[in-house]
C-alpha cells in the first residue's frame, strides 16, 4: 500500500470509558487489503472466545479497503460482530455514504468497544469522536426520525454517514439491523441488537480527505476504463432499471419464488407485486450510494389518505429490492404492491432486517394454521396470509415483545420453533432466516455453509440458475467447489470494498490494476490466495465459537417443495455440506 | 465530485470543487451545487486581497500567493458553491474544465458557453 495513506489508521472508541484512540496499522492493510479480511482479524483480536453478542466485550467493528474513495462502485463498507441471532459470526455489508465517509474521515476501520450506561451518540469528524448524549433520541421508535433530527443538528451535508437504530435495535431484537442514508441497511445478523446493547444510538462519519494516489496517470486511466465498463454494462443497466424486483416475474416463471412459507415456489399473483408493477406504479426516485453511477436504489411513491379526513394525504418515500418483496410479499402471499409498501414502511421504521422478519411471520402463521400457536400466544391475532394489516400489528409486537412467544420470535425462527414447534417448516440456516431462492441445490448448500449463512457468500442460487438453462445438474462435489471458488474471490470484493453488483466489471486482473494504483503489486493469482486465507480466517472463527458443519440441520420444508431442478434429496445437501466443510478443513 | 478532485491526480475528495448532498433527506433527493459562472461575481467583490479576478467568460481565478484564507468568499456566494480546501487552507475554485460532465451519466451537469446576459 501506499506509505502514508490513512487506510492504515484504525480508530478504537471505548464507551464504558468514553475514550478514543488511533492505531497504526499498516501491517494489516498490507497483507489483509482492509474491509472484510481487516475486520475478520479485528473481530479476531477484539472479540475474546464465548462472549455475549449483546454484552459490553463484543465489538462492533466497521472496516472500508483501498478502493473505496477511490474507484467507482467501490462503495460498501464490512461491519463485524459477534451475531445476536446465530451466536456466531455477524457480518453485514452496507453502502450509502457509510464508506466514502469513513475512508476520507481518515480510517481503515473503526473499532467500537464497550457499552454506555447512558444512551448516547457518536459524532466522529476527522480526528475527533464526540459522544453526544441521546438521552432524547433513546426510546424514538422511527429510524427515520432518528436520522433526521441528527441531520439538522450536525454538519457535514453530502459527506457524512448517519448510521441508527430503530425500536428493534432498542429493544434487542435479534435481527435489528442497523439504517443508514435512510435506504441502505447493516441488514442481516443483527448489528442494530449489538447496539441497542451498548446503548448507542447512532453514529455519524464525515470526511472529505484527499487520497494520495501511487500513479495519477495509471489512476485516470483505470477509473476511465472501469466508469466506462459500468455504464455501458448491460449487466448493470438491469440494476438500474427495474433493479433486482425484475427478478420476482423471472424466479416465479422459473418456479422458485418461495410463496406461502415455500409451501409452493409459485405464486399466482406474482405479477402484481412484480418489478414492473412497481416500476410503473409507484417509482419515484432512483437514487445511488456515494461514487456509484448505476443508482440501483428504487424508492416508491406510496400515497396515504389519512382515515379520518378526506383529502389529506402523506407520501412516504419506501425503498424496495427484490428481496423485501419476496420476504414481505410472496412468502406472505401479500398479493398487492400497497400491501407490501406498507409492510416494509413497518419494518424500516423499526430498523429490521426484512428477510428474519418476513421469515418469522411467515413461520408464526403457519404454526397459528396448524395449532401449534393459538391468539393466546400471538396477543389475539388472527395471522392470516395475504393478510398486511394484521401483518403490520405482528411486526409492532415482534420490537414491543409484549409476552414470551414475541419474546422468543424476536430471536428468529429457529430459536422459536425449537420452544413452540414447526421446525421443519421454519426456513432458516445456520441461524439466519433464508433468502428469496428456492433455485436448487446449489442455493441451499450455499446458504449452510457460507459463512454468514447468506445467498451472496457464494451465489448457489446462480449455479441452480446456469444448471436450469444449460440442462447439466453439477454434482454435489462440484456445487461445493463452485462455491467455495465463488466465495473465496468474493472475500477479495469485500475486502476493497466493492459492491457484488460490480463483480463483472472487478473481475481479478481489473482488480489487481486498480490495486497497484494504491500501491499494491499483487497478480490475480495472489488475490485468489489472499480470498481464501481471508475466508479461511472467518471459519476459523466460527469454529472457535462452536460452528459444526456436521451438526447443521436443514429444514425439511426444502424438500417437500420441488425446485426448478426438481425435488431435493437430504443426501444430496449434506453430501454437499461435506465436500465444501472438507475443502475448508484441508485449507485449515 | 469525485472527477473533480482527480483533476489534481489525487483520489478522494479533499481538492473536490463540487458539493453534492440531500435535498434535506434522501427521500428528497439531491442537489448538485458547482459554481455558475458569475458574470458579475460577488466572491470577488469581497476578497479584501483581490486573490479572486473575474474570469473572462464567467467565475473567477484564484491566486493563491494573494489568498490569505479569510473565506469570506465562502460566506458571500449565495449558492455556497464555493468548498474549501482544508489542506492548503484556501478556496476551491471551479476552473470550468468541464471534466466532471464526462463522469455524469444522467447528463445532470453540463457544461455551457453562453452570451452574457443569456442563461
């Protein structure tokens, strides 16, 4: 890396003792880029073997790479934790302004220790951390409102990042997500839990460094090419133009659009919650994380008549994706575009990750059907699919936590259904509520073994998509190398930090140049190497923390319902669990 | 504003001339501020250095061994197009270059020779 470029700096905040310091980490950057593989060491220096996800020693630790300020859709930023909801590893991906702010804050990665008695907020700018007291804030259930009162009340317009927390954050839930730039989210595993903990609030990034670069000539250039390929790419034009919702038509004309609890992967009103429903109906705005041309952020328009006047409306601003409309939309046969706006405005104000929480009600209203839950446990409500308004009421209770089964559904569905029942139809993996592909094979493997336990750790769901089209079912063994080949590179992207939308653009001869313009001289074959130390790093981790391949248990609802390849066989998952949990070993 | 600060082959946005920020939330949207090219303009008026000369065509010309980083150039444009350069402690002047129109793909910020007078 470059000698002298702050990357290298690494900010600690202890709030049990409201004090900060910088420390110089170059070493680190050097030989782990920045991003997902510096905060997996962190996490691993940090975060002492057993403790609490929601108690004072779990760190919160957030980590840009060398690209971000830099290059274009290198935009994200890698938070790590100790996950509330699986026990285990919490990794979550954000963009808005969140990297930009701290890279030209002058950080690497920002390491947040300790838990105030107090509830407060943190205004980093430059050098400085300020805890700002949020006494006022604490108890604001809308992370929206929580955002604006601090966009009015500190500086730095245009190059600042608010990350908050809503009720559910407040309230522990174990899938509280952590909002930032309104629209973009630490979603999954619970980041916003680990701050509620800790009582913190909100924390606010700015910065407008310069970054020096190693070669001025070799950096236009590059960045000439990349802009170019991003913007005539028509693979990032679909990002742009319906975004990811055009997938809700693709996936349910393919027959893996998870409906009903993925009772079916079919759903026969898909067309009215499709992308070009939405498109045309409801789009407002499109709107992009900081330095990213593609603008893949899809805002609606939803009027709302107020009930007891008429001709008094609001217009609230809802982000969607793909994902919000399979979780609040199809797995709940919410058949109408309004009802499932209205459901995600529930879940957004909270601060919830869309996908635990759809998957939770999807789970709670199957169970409600089949009696093993009655209104007694679900506070008198009737969970009926299709049925968002009593929907809405669910999510209110899920952050109140009025009684002990809201108290148990707070923490996922599969601690719930191991005290209420249903677990085989209780749709999660390793801990972590499932993702909108009931593609295949290949998806469910990846949702088992990844790291996080999510769709993008290794895409399995587009080796379902590519074995679909070309006729050819890859074997259990080449699913689990794919994989594994996929996630290891990724472990680079994420490390940059690169948005996976650019992962055709970023392919690892693009990176490596990009990475010699800061200073790095390593070939696409060093990278591959590096990717899968990195990922090597995260299982170990898991591993000390009591993470089993052997001991993964799949919900048989997988199973019952056939995919677009068909019906899937226990032995074919667990034959797959073991050929990647092999390769890993071998590597270890 | 990203093009912008590459203009000095820096990376980042510490030389960045262009201000882009919310319309008071994202739900809004944004606005893109870059300066208009003032035929008549008032940062100059208040440079109790004359380090800022009107530009021939519109906007000004820094000269920076006159600037004595006061900024009250900053406070006199109306737009606050005019960002400041915490490292050198000096104004950043747009030049109209035009090298961030290339790097606009919503043809959201041209770049315009007009007659004085004329918008």
């Amino acid at each position: 890396m470059i000698k002298g470029d702050p990357l290298s700096r690494v900010l600690f905040v202890d709030l049990s003792l409201r004090r900060f310091w910088i420390e110089e980490r170059q070493d680190l950057f050097e030989e782990r880029l920045g991003g997902a593989g510096a905060a997996i060491e962190l996490l691993q220096e940090e975060c002492k073997r057993g403790v609490d996800p929601l108690g004072p020693r779990n760190p919160i630790v957030f980590a840009v790479g060398p690209l971000n300020g830099v290059f274009p859709l290198a935009s994200k930023t890698v938070a790590m934790f100790k996950s509330p909801l699986t026990g285990n590893l919490g990794e979550s991906h954000a963009g808005g302004r969140s990297a930009v702010a701290i890279r030209l804050a002058g950080y690497g990665a920002i390491v947040i220790k300790g838990a105030s008695d107090t509830p407060v907020y943190l205004a980093i700018q430059d050098d400085r951390v300020n805890f700002r007291d949020a006494s006022v804030l604490w108890g604001m259930q809308s992370s929206y409102t929580v955002g604006r009162v601090i966009r009015e009340r500190e500086s730095g317009g245009g190059i600042r990042t608010i990350m908050r927390i809503g009720g559910a954050g407040e309230k522990l839930v174990s899938y509280a997500s952590v909002v930032t730039e309104t629209y973009r989210h630490f979603g999954r595993l619970g980041l916003g839990a680990v701050f509620g903990s800790k009582k913190l609030k909100a924390v606010m990034i700015q910065g407008k460094r310069a970054v020096k670069v190693g070669d001025p000539k070799l950096c236009r250039e590059t960045y000439r090419e990349l802009y170019d390929a991003i913007t005539e790419s028509p693979a990032m034009k679909k990002y742009h133009d319906l975004g990811t919702p055009m997938n809700v038509n693709g996936l349910n004309e393919l027959k893996a659009l998870p409906t009903q609890n993925l009772k079916r992967a079919y759903f026969k009103a898909a067309h009215s919650i499709s992308g070009e429903v939405f498109a045309e109906g409801f789009l407002g705005r499109r709107v992009a994380c900081a330095h990213c041309p593609v603008a893949c952020i899809h805002l609606a328009a939803l009027r709302l008549p107020y009930e007891d006047e008429p001709y008094f409306y609001k217009t609230l601003m809802i982000s969607y994706d793909y994902e919000l409309i399979y979780a609040l939309g199809s797995l709940l046969e919410v058949d109408s575009a309004e009802g499932v706006l209205r459901l995600v405005e529930a879940v957004e104000t909270f601060g919830l990750d869309a996908m635990s929480s759809g998957v939770a009600l999807a789970w709670a209203t199957e169970a409600q059907e089949r009696g093993l839950i009655t209104e007694k446990e679900t506070a008198g409500l009737k969970l009926r699919w299709s049925d968002f308004d009593t929907y809405i009421k669910a999510v209110e209770l899920i952050v109140e936590q009025p009684n002990d089964f809201y108290r148990a559904l707070a923490r996922g569905v599969g601690y719930a259904s191991s005290i209420y029942g249903g677990q085989d139809f209780a749709l999660a993996f390793g801990g972590n509520e499932m993702s909108g592909y009931h593609t295949g094979p290949a998806a469910h493997i990846g949702h088992l073994t990844g790291a996080r336990h999510s769709h993008l750790d290794g895409a399995g769901y587009s080796i379902d998509e590519r074995a679909a089209t070309s006729g050819k079912s890859p074997t259990a063994v080449e699913i689990a190398d794919r994989l594994l080949e996929e996630e290891r590179w990724r472990q680079i992207l994420s490390s940059l930090v690169v948005c996976f939308f650019a992962r055709g653009i970023y392919k690892p001869q693009v990176v490596a140049k990009a990475l010699r313009v800061m200073g790095y001289e390593l070939t696409s074959e060093d990278l591959m190497r590096k990717g899968a130390e990195i990922l090597k790093s995260k299982h170990e981790y898991k591993a000390s923390e009591g993470f089993d391949f052997s001991r993964l248990k799949l919900p048989r609802r997988i199973l019952e319902t056939p995919t677009p390849l068909g019906y899937l066989t226990e032995d074919l998952i667990k034959d797959g669990i073991r050929a990647y949990a092999g390769k890993i070993m071998l590597s270890q | 504003m990203f093009a912008c600060a590459r203009r000095f082959g820096e990376a980042g946005l510490g030389k960045s001339a262009i201000n882009v920020r919310s319309a008071g939330g994202i739900e809004r949207g944004f606005i893109v501020v870059v300066c208009r090219a003032c035929p008549d303009p008032p940062c100059a008026k208040v440079c109790p250095a004359d380090a800022l000369e009107p530009r021939s065509g519109g906007g000004v010309i820094l000269s920076p061994r006159r600037c004595i980083g006061c900024q009250l150039c900053v406070d006199a444009c109306t737009i606050q197009a005019i960002l400041w350069d915490e490292e050198m402690n000096k104004p950043l002047i747009c030049v109209h270059c035009g090298m961030c129109v290339d790097f606009c793909p919503y043809s959201v910020i041209k770049l315009e020779t007009t007659e004085v007078g004329q918008s």
